[in-house]
C-alpha cells in the first residue's frame, strides 16, 4: 500500500497528514465521468465492472484524493430482493412495486450477494488489481432506513410518509422488513470485504426525518445488527447518518470505527459527543466548493483545527459532491486539506 | 380574554394545562378549509380579509387549539419590495424575477408594511373581533434566511446553491440584501402586532442548510436585528428554526422569547441547551397524526414529561401539519395535550 493514511486514520493512528476523500467523488461533475456517462445509461455503468472500475479510479488520478470509493448505487441490491429498480432521465430512482404489505414483505427474497450482485464484487476486484495499491478502496451500502424509506416510498421522499405510516401502523411488517433487509446489506457488504473493499461505509442518508425516539425504536437495532456483524471482517467502518447530528450519541451506538457526521454541527462539538474512541469523517459543506479558493482554504483550517492534532480525523464533504462543482476548486480542497494539516 | 393559557406559557407563567396550537393549522387538512380553497386561488385568500379571517378561526372552532395563528403567507411582503409572487397549482411560490445582482438588490423597495400588505393588517383586525378573546391570535413572518432563499432561488429550494454562491462569492451583494430583508420583516412584524397581533413567530423554515459558522456570519446578524426590534412592543416573540438543533445556542443569541424546536432533538435535551428563561415550542413529528390514537397519546406524554412541570412549554408540532392529516387524529392530539398536561 504506497498511501494507508485513509487506513491509518480509520484506525486513529498517526499520519503524516489528513487524509481526505470526497462522498460521490466518482462523478458527475467530472467531465471525464460525464464522456462515460453520455455512452451508458446509470445502471449499465454500475453493472458493467470495467466502466465501475474506470470511474471509480478517476478521481484518484485526477484529485489526488486518498482514498478510492467503489462507483456504485445503494440500491443494487433491490434487485435480488425481487423489487423492480429503474433510473428515471434524472437519474432519480423509481420503484415500480413498493413494498407496503406483509405479503410484499413475505415475498422478499434474501440472496447470496454473489449471486445478486455479482458485477459488484467484480468491479470491486478489478478495481483493486488496477489501483495496485495507491489508494485503498472502500465499498459502501446504503442503511437499514434509508433503503427501507426507498422500497416502502417507491423512490427518493420528502416526507417518508408511507415509511412512518408503516414503522406506527404495523410495526410487525416494519420489523419483518428491516430485517430482511439488515440481513441483505450484512451480506452485501461481507461479500464487498471478502471481494477486496478495504474499508466500507454505511450511509443512511435520510434517517434525519426521524425524531431521536424513533431512531432508537424503530431503526438503531437494525443498524447494530449490520455493524456488529461487521465486527471481525477485518476493515475499518464507517457509519454516516446524514442531519443526525442531534442524535449522534444514537448513532454511535448503533456502531462503526468512524463516525461521519454532516455540515450542520461544528466538527469539535461532534467530536466531544461522539467519544474519541472512535474516528470522525466530516464536514465541509458540499456547496463551500462554490466559494473562492481563499475561503474554500480558511473553511479547510476552522474544520482542521477543530479536528485538532488528535489523530483519527478523516476529512471528508458533509454530503456528496454536487453534480456541477468545479474540478479545479475540488483539485484545491484537496491539496488544502494535504498542505494545511502536513504534521 | 377567555383563554390566556398561550400567552401565560410564553411569558413563562404557571397554566392549568399546557396550551397547544399546530403550525399550519389553518389548512389544506381540513374539509371546510377546501371548501373555500376550492372556491378561490391561495393568493386570493391571502388577500381577503374576510375569507383569511374566516380560515384562521376554523381551526380554533373545530379543534379547540390554545392560539389562533393568522391565515397568510411568508412570501407576502415579496410584492411590496418589488419581485414578482406567484404560486404554482401545486401551491409551490414561484419568482420570477429573482434577485442575484448587486443592481437587483438596490431595486428592492422598502415600503410600509400598511402600503404593501394592508389585507394582512385587516385581516388581523376583522380575526381580533371575531375572535373576540376567545384565543389569541399570533402574526408571523419569514426570518431574513428563509424569505432571502426564495428570492435568490427563485423558489424553493433543495440545495439553497444560489443563495450560497452569493453568500460566499459576492458577501457585500449578500449583506444588502439582507439588510433590506431585515428591515421589511421587522416593519412587516411591527405593524402586525399594532393591528392587533398579540404573539408573533418568525419562521427561519430552511436555515438547517447552513452550517453553524455561516449561519453565525451570515444570517445571526440579521435575524437578531428583527427580534431586538420587536423588544417593547408589547408581545411575546417566537422564533423557530427548523433543523437547526445542532446550534440552538446560535438561534437563541438571535433572539426570541420562545424557542420552536422540531422534532429531531429530545426537548428536555433542547430546552437545556436554550437554557430556562426562554419558553420552548415544539415538538411532535407532524406525521406522528398518521398513528394510531394510543401512540399518538404516548408520544404526547413523552413530550410532555420531557417538559416537565417547568412553566414555558406551548405544545406544537415540530414542523407544519400534514395536508392530508386526518382531523380527527389532530382533535385527539389537542385533547390528549390538554389531559395529560393538567396540573
């Protein structure tokens, strides 16, 4: 491994500088991304190894990030549950039979994720062997909630009605459903880890609808339940739950080795909360890579100075990367984030 | 004035049980409400006193609800500075001259609220007779955040990319049009409360998309300079941020009597970090009316025991109400808060 300073800090040991990578730097507002993107639809991409493999390395080449992220969608693994995933011209998902049921709930499938996913693993092989060990690659899913709020919601919410409605109306269903899918996404990232992902992350983007009392209920479990059976894979894990700041000492129950935590709570405070037995993985807002290069640098500082020396920090944006930022002004963020935390 | 029980919470005095009304109470969940909207576009409502009136009292007739809040929209002071307000079938704002120069800005007029919006100030007037001390009746504004979003955006808004791009690329076009924002909301509150307003709520519905230091560069300035304005009127103020737990030491150093908190933080934890002279507002998940009625009960309990017997809590949702929320779950809601809170 010629840079283990991602690997290094997800363990909270001393590196000679802050690593950093971005959420969705394998992307759209890459134009070398965007060249593969007009040829192949969405889904194509991500099930063809070789295109996954191509953008996933991309960003590694171009920002010099450290570390490499696998290009994938959280909601590959519908498939082999028997629920229908299209991409709309958008690129929004959408779900032609959501799950509102226990029959629907009955009829999920729970696969191996070779067999589900196959292309997947490839592309995560194929990456490793091309990366050759100068960034380590993380394999990600999404979390129990999230994917949940997608399979009851027939896609991307605002409010995640029908998702609540089930969590209070029927909450035998509710807990039959994040089971199966807590058993599903244990196995997805598993075969990730055993296929050559050296780290993974869980994201659970949007269980920030929820109230602190219904996470601990209605989601924590099921979240600990992927975590923990995490636990002796052997790779470092990431817990990101998006606007869950005010819950973050939740969160950190449900588990992971580093915490990300989004723009919305100062990087010190989330720290404190969290405990610094583990690692934190934040904050920059996404939208600051609009900013000019001096107050990208000075926002860059106040979240490394926050971090302090402590070792363990991981910096990342506090959400994905928007579609239309500027390549020069990531290129920057990242040579800022090398230069001004260089020990 | 029959029921002061509202009022008596936000100054912090001891009640008889804890008074509760609904953020968008008068509104599109109620059949007699569509019965009218049915009749007549939502800007004309807005603008007749007459059927705002009759809509604001709707809710405390039906639902027996502590406050009545007047029927109207943020967006409404927009006309009088010169952009262009128009809404959508769906009921979306649309702008269609948005702000985004230096030279747009200088063109936004400052009028007298009583010359931009008189219907607003008769339509308090006609509620206070009709109303005739049987709740009181609480005015609102947009906080300068929020109405700048609309402006700049355009609209609404997922991202707030416009608005940040002029935050952070051109701070002195940003500051200017702040300023002016300010100013037309702090007119637009203060001739509320002299047409007969006897609480008012300044709403900051999107700053959650701001990171703790922007806010407290951008945005706290000027929101203080609302609420320090309205200080010896007379009135008790709110201000609710919404998804902003994770700085609500910021959101109290801009000011307000009462704080409204949303429903991702526990409000014992809350009111806490306010701190005990301030009243809390808040702070049940709105689509917590799509439970069954013995949830919807527990949930309500559980709020109001993490209030305590502590005088200064008015029960709320923690966001607007739902268009669809059943009215008979939103009455149980208002006796439930009555029962259990009666000392």
């Amino acid at each position: 491994m010629q840079n283990d300073h991602f690997l290094k800090a997800c363990r909270r040991e001393e590196v000679e500088y802050t690593p950093v990578w971005l959420m969705r730097q394998a992307g759209r507002y890459m134009p070398e991304y965007m060249e593969i993107r007009n040829k192949y639809d969405f889904l194509t991409m991500c099930k063809t190894p070789e295109l996954a493999a191509e953008v996933t390395l991309q960003p590694v080449n171009r920002l010099g990030v450290d570390a490499a992220i696998l290009f994938a969608d959280i909601l590959l693994p519908l498939e082999g549950m028997g629920i229908d995933l299209a991409f709309a011209k958008n690129e929004g998902p959408v779900i032609s039979n959501p799950v509102r049921t226990g029959e629907d709930v009955e009829n999920i499938r729970i696969l191996d994720a070779e067999e589900a996913t196959p292309y997947v693993m490839e592309a995560i092989r194929l990456i490793r062997r091309e990366l050759d060990g100068r960034a380590p690659l993380i394999g990600f899913s999404g979390a129990p909630f999230t994917i949940a709020s997608y399979i009851i919601e027939g896609g991307g919410s605002m409010e995640y009605k029908n998702c609540k409605k089930m969590m209070w109306q029927a909450p035998e269903i509710w807990d039959a459903l994040m089971e199966k899918i807590s058993e599903v996404l244990l196995r997805y990232l598993k075969a990730q880890i055993k296929a050559g992902a050296q780290a993974v992350q869980m994201f659970d983007s949007w269980v920030g609808a929820l109230s602190p009392d219904d996470y601990e209920t209605y989601v924590l479990p099921y979240s600990k339940y992927v975590l923990s059976g995490l636990k002796g894979e052997g790779v470092p894990v990431i817990h990101f739950a998006n606007n869950a700041s005010s819950m973050l000492e939740l969160v950190v129950q449900a588990g992971g080795d580093v915490i990300g935590v989004d723009w919305r709570i100062n990087l010190d405070e989330a720290w404190k909360r969290i405990g610094y037995d583990r690692a934190i993985q934040g904050n920059l807002d996404p939208f600051t890579l609009y900013a000019p290069p001096q107050l990208i640098a000075e926002k860059v500082k106040r979240i490394l100075q926050m971090a302090g020396n402590r070792p363990g920090h991981i910096f990342n944006l506090g959400h994905g990367i928007n579609k239309e930022t500027p390549v020069e002004n990531v290129i920057a963020l990242v040579e800022a984030v090398h230069e001004y935390s260089r020990r």
